[in-house]
C-alpha cells in the first residue's frame, strides 16, 4: 500500500481506531503496549527475560526519518 500524504488526518484516526480495537479485545495479560522511549525494562519484564546490559537502541529518530523520506523525494 503506498499512502500519497493526502488525508494525515484520516489516517492518524484510523490508527487510532485500530490500537483501541486492538487494546479492547487482547486480554491485558497479553498485551504490551509500548513505546521504544520506555526502554528495556517493560518489554523485557513483559517477555520474563532479564534486561540486557546493552543500551536500548536509539534510531529511526525524527530527524533520521526526515532525512530518508527527504532522499526518497530526490531532495
């Protein structure tokens, strides 16, 4: 599916829609909602595994994004 950019408005709400369907119908206890910003900790509770020593990775940041879409366009 290739979005052309024209409703960002219609498209965040059926995200929206969609994560509500899908926090409505999966049992909590086998849910993660989670966000990369959160860290390790929550996703390796969630999963009963220990927390790696690694650092949680970092990328795909706004600016990263940006750029690569940027390159796409041929920008």
């Amino acid at each position: 599916i290739k979005w052309d950019g024209s409703d960002p408005e219609g498209a965040m709400a059926a995200f929206e829609r969609h994560n509500e369907e899908v926090q409505r119908v999966v049992p909590k206890e086998r849910l993660l909602v989670f966000r990369p910003s959160d860290g390790w900790e929550p996703l390796c509770r969630f999963l009963g595994v220990s927390v790696p020593e690694t650092p949680y990775p970092r990328t795909n940041s706004t600016d990263e994004l940006k750029e690569q879409l940027a390159q796409l366009a041929g920008e």
